[in-house]
C-alpha cells in the first residue's frame, strides 16, 4: 500500500453521506421542493451533489370500457412516479435539523439514508 491509498482510506472513513431519494407525481412540484432541499442544505455550507434525475417509473393500468361485451373498447391509465438523488456530504447536525423541519408540499415523499 502506498501512502496516498491510506490516505484516502482514511478520508472515506470519515466521510459521512446524506443520501436523498425525492419522489413525486408532479414533475413541477418535485422540482421546486428539491430546489428547496438543496437551498437549505446551501445555506448551511454543505456539499451537494445533485440532484440527479432517476428513471421515471411507469405504470399501466388497463380497464375494459364495458362490463361484459366488447373485449376490444379499452382504456389504459398510467401513473408516472419522477424520481430524484441528492447526496449532501458531511452533513451538520443543524442541517439535519433543518432538513426535518422543512415544510414540503403534500405529494413528495423523501427517503434518507446515512452511508
């Protein structure tokens, strides 16, 4: 081992990682609330990376029109969930704090991971 490979051992030791999944319905309404994630997380000096826009996740729902006859007459429904990462290094325990107590629209749904 040389002494830059222990070196960076070391650092991701320490390296702590907030990672954000933000989920949502609306594209618009995911959008404004990561902008506001990332604002906060700004605001107190943080690193972010992101927010990267994951795979929108489709699904397809197909019904028939009528009860008994006309296998043909269908309709198809699709919910698109829009997906976003954002990763926060080295997170302060007040933007923890802030991060909890920030005040997001009905809809978004966030799932955080420290790695």
């Amino acid at each position: 081992m040389t002494a830059a490979t222990k070196t960076t051992k070391k650092e991701a030791e320490t390296t702590q990682l907030l990672r954000m999944r933000v989920r949502a319905y609306d594209s618009k309404i995911l959008d404004s609330s990561v902008k506001q994630i990332i604002d906060t997380a700004l605001r107190f000096n943080a690193s972010v990376h992101g927010p990267v826009p994951l795979p929108t996740e489709i699904k397809k729902h197909t019904v028939n029109r009528s009860t008994f006859v006309h296998k043909d007459a269908r309709e198809q429904f699709e919910m698109r969930t829009h997906k976003r990462l954002i990763d926060i290094v080295n997170p302060a325990p007040k933007l923890i704090d802030a991060l909890t107590n920030l005040s997001l629209p009905s809809g978004v749904n966030i799932d955080v991971k420290m790695v």
